[in-house]
C-alpha cells in the first residue's frame, strides 16, 4: 500500500512516497522514511489528527512528523494584540498634541 510521510521545518518541507505492508504502524514508516535524521520530532498526526507510535496507517495516508512549537501561540497572539493596541493609540496620542 502507499503512504506519505512529510516533515516540515520553517524553511522547508520533505515528502516522501513509500510503499509498506499493510498494517505498518506510525513509528516504523516514520522510521523507514529516513526523514527522522534531524528532525525534532515531537509527536506525529495523520491527516493533521494526532497519532500514537502504534497506530496503524492505512492506504493513501499522510503521516505527518511535527516537531515542537518554537513559541506559545497564546503568548504570541497576546503581543500581536498588544501591538495592534499601541498602534490605534499613537495617532489619537498625536491629535491631543495639536
């Protein structure tokens, strides 16, 4: 059966078509892709649903490897908003000025 393993860095994406024996679970297509060499991996998902080492892979599945998140999402959407905030308030700022 077909499947794809895929590995995705902030500068790149590697794909990779295998053909495996049905019933082969996550860890060993991850294992047999070769895409595990430098890659931090920090858990994997099929079709972007989470996925355990066990879990068995079906044909036409996409075997996503993910590596940890460099920053907390809530922190960073806190800054953008706290950017924003600043931004609207400067040109009122400027009009009390005048």
């Amino acid at each position: 059966m077909k499947i794809e393993v895929l590995a995705v860095w902030p500068e790149r994406v590697e794909s990779r078509e295998l053909e495996v024996n049905p019933g082969i679970c996550a860890a060993e297509a991850a294992a047999i892709s070769g895409l595990l060499a430098g890659f931090p991996l920090a858990g994997m998902a099929v079709f972007g649903k989470r996925a355990s080492d066990t879990t068995v892979l079906h044909e036409g599945d996409r075997l996503e490897l993910l590596r940890a998140l460099v920053a907390d999402p809530k922190q960073s959407r806190r800054k953008r908003a706290e950017a924003a905030a600043q931004i609207k308030k400067k040109p009122a700022e400027i009009g009390q000025h005048q």
